[in-house]
C-alpha cells in the first residue's frame, strides 16, 4: 500500500497518494512521522493541482506530523536535529494558515522536548 503511494507520487496522482498512506496507516495501525508527512506533502499538491485552497484536513494533518515528529525524536539519538526548522515552519504556516492554536501546540510542544533535555 505505501509502494501505490509512492506509485501514486510518480504519477502526479495526488488523491491516490491520500489514499494510499491512509489505506497503509488503517491496515499496519502505524502512524509515523514519515507516513503523515507524504500525507502532508501530497494533500499540498492535491490541493495545487486543482487550484483549491488548502482544506482542513491539510492543516490537521501537519500538526499531527508535528506532534508525531516531536514524540518520535525522543527515541532518536539526535533528538530534533533534523526537523527542527521544518517543525517551526509548521508552526508558522499553521499561524498564517488560520490555526493559531496548533502553530502555539507545536512551539510549547518544542520547548517542552527541549527543555527535558540535560
């Protein structure tokens, strides 16, 4: 299911994409950063190609990778070195885009990681 998505992505079939990372997340019950953030990435481009502003579900979406990516550096030994900046442009497309409490959720979420850390 995530090889049609992939598939899907190659193609330029933007709602085949969405719905392959959906269809993979229901079957494995795995929601990772990585598979929310092709879901972000192809909704954008769903959204592009058709001309539409970007719908709700494109902003729900990004925060859950947000919140997903913070939850998943805890076990990685360079913590939030590699998404750091993606995550505070999230938060500011997440303000700009009209969601200003999920832009707040993603910077208290950031500063909460990083202020556990010694």
């Amino acid at each position: 299911m995530f090889v049609t998505a992939l598939r899907a992505i190659a193609d330029g079939q933007w709602q085949a994409c969405v719905d392959g990372i959906r269809d993979f997340t229901q079957q494995t019950r795995v929601t990772s950063a990585t598979t929310l953030r092709v879901a972000v990435e192809c909704i954008r481009e769903r959204a592009k190609a058709a001309r539409q502003p970007l719908s709700d579900d494109y902003w729900r979406v990004l925060h859950a990778w947000a919140t997903r990516a913070i939850d998943e550096a805890h076990y990685k030994p360079t913590g939030l070195s590699d998404v750091r900046t993606s995550l505070l442009e999230a938060s500011e497309a997440l303000d700009k885009g009209g969601h200003p409490q999920w832009g707040s959720d993603v910077r208290q979420q950031l500063a909460t990681f990083e202020s556990s850390k010694p």
